[in-house]
C-alpha cells in the first residue's frame, strides 16, 4: 500500500500545490493558462520526439497496444452514445460531449507521470502510441459528431474540419518527427538533445501544477447524475475495456499492457471543458472534470493496487 501510494501521492500533492496556488493568489489564473500552455506546446512535444528518436521503431509502433487503447475508447464512447441517444433520447451533441467525456484521458499531464514511476522510459513510447489514439480518433470523431446534426457538410466534413487542425498540434507534430528520426537511424544533434531534454525534465510537474491550477474556479453546474456517469465510466469502465481487449489479443510486453491500462484509468482530459463550451455544455464537463479528477485519486490507487507491485 505504500509503494502505491508512493506514486499516486506525490502526483495529486503538485496538483494540490497548483489548486491552493491559485485560490490563496500566489498564482493567478491567466498564469497557469500560460503554464498549461508551455507544457502542451514546447516540454511535452520535447519529451515525445527525445524519447521517440531514440526508441527502436518496432517498439514504438506496437499495434497490440494501438487495438486495446482505441478498442476500449470506441467501445466506451459507443455505450455512452447509444445510452443518451437511445435510452435518455437527448440531443447528439450531448451525446458526443458525453461520449467524449468519457473516453478522453489526461494522459499527458497525469497519466504520464504515474506511468514514468511505475515503467520507466518505456512510458514516452506509450503516451505517443495512447496521444495518436486520442487525437487521431477518439477526438474528431467525437466533435465531427457534435457537430454533424448542425454542419451543411453532414459528419464527414466536420471529421475533416477537426483532423486539418491537428496538422498544427506540436505534439502530434513531435511524433511524426521522433518516428521519422527512429525510421532512418538518425540522431538529434547534442545541443539539441541537451535542450530537448532540459525541456522534458520539467513536463510532469509543471503540468501537474497546472492541472490543478485549471480546476480552481471550476462550478460545479447541474445535471450532477450525467456528470457523475461520465467519471464512473471515464475512470472504471475504460480501463476494464481496455485490460478486456488486452486479454484476448496477443500477449507483447507486460510493461506496456500496464502502461494502456493505466493510462486508459487516467481522468478526463482538463481540456474538456473547453471542446464542450462550444455546444454550450461547459457546466456540465466542468463538473464531469473536478469528478473524475479528484475521484480518480481513489480508482487510480486501488487500480494499482489490484494489478500488484510493479
């Protein structure tokens, strides 16, 4: 129970530091957003390409794990989107930002912290295989369908309207070029690398600060039974979907199912209120996020405790 706690302690203790942080006025607002924004702009794209350039292909690419993590999202967002367009018989907007809620981690500001303590190294490799998944697909996908009941286009160009804006996403862009770099054996120069991995060490507890930071200010605003179903699903039954799947493909590194598993058990992603404010449901993803968020601490540590010492 300590070594456990010994992870996802120190995690939640910086996202405390960043909360109190801003509600005692030591950090304003606009100032975490800055900070949100470094993280997402320069030290994240700097972990993925220093880690991914160094990374031999094969091990980067690994489709097992590719299939479990998009597998246990789409199976997710399917079940949140058939239980409000056909059971709640609400509108598909909702639907899509409930979907989305619910299979949308925070993998790069949470998730990949806890999963460094418990792999290693191995856990870059495994936040740009889970990123793809979540920007590539579960994302777009999401908003093409909040979209689509209100676009001249029908879902198809809003599909293509939210994969043309990832073309300037630096994380995606960072992966592109750290497979790139892996595929034709060559090595970032020193200087860079030096740069690269000055920017990465401050990653995880940057963006941890932020993280909580971001929640501060945060209302709780109605419909607490839907935002409560978003962070039951988010937080218990995407990991249980993704160990599923896990379990009937064929076995790769032990490491890197933990890896899917933990990520996929990570809260909602702290931008989702922001996707949702479009459709005009940021009270309710605001809640859906301080949910998830500060339930995830007790789901994340009785996770780990389940799948056993690591």
């Amino acid at each position: 129970m300590l070594q456990i706690l010994l992870v996802t302690g120190p995690i939640y203790l910086l996202i405390a530091l960043g909360y109190v942080s801003v509600r005692q006025g030591w950090v304003d607002k606009g100032g975490v957003r800055v900070l949100g924004r470094f993280v997402a702009m320069f030290c994240v794209p700097a972990l993925l390409l220093r880690s991914l350039s160094r990374q031999p292909l094969g091990q980067t690419l690994d489709m097992v794990y590719l299939a479990a993590y998009a597998g246990g999202a789409l199976l997710v967002a399917g079940l949140m989107l058939f239980y409000v367009l056909r059971v709640t018989r609400r509108p598909l907007p909702l639907a899509a930002m409930m979907a989305l809620g619910s299979s949308m981690p925070n993998s790069a500001f949470i998730g990949y912290p806890v999963v460094l303590q418990l792999i290693g190294p191995l856990a870059a490799p495994a936040l740009a295989l889970s990123m793809l998944v979540e920007n590539l697909l579960i994302m777009p996908l999401c908003l093409a369908l909040a979209d689509s009941s209100g676009s001249a286009g029908g879902w198809r160009e809003a599909l293509r309207r939210s994969l043309s804006g990832l073309v300037r996403n630096p994380m995606i862009l960072a992966i592109a070029a750290g497979v790139a770099l892996a595929a034709l054996g060559w090595h970032v120069p020193p200087v860079v690398d030096k740069a690269l991995e000055m920017l990465a060490a401050v990653a995880s507890p940057v963006a941890l600060f932020a993280v909580g930071g971001t929640l501060f200010g945060q209302k709780a605003g109605g419909m607490l039974r839907d935002a409560l179903q978003m962070a039951s699903a988010k937080l218990l039954l995407q990991p249980l979907a993704v160990l599923l799947i896990l379990w009937l493909l064929p076995a790769t590194d032990p490491s890197l199912h933990l890896a899917a598993v933990v990520f996929a058990a990570m809260p909602t992603a702290a931008i989702f209120p922001v996707l949702a404010q479009r459709y005009q449901h940021e009270g309710l993803s605001a809640t859906a996020l301080l949910m998830a968020t500060g339930f995830s601490f007790v789901t994340i540590t009785l996770l780990l405790m389940a799948l056993g010492p690591h």
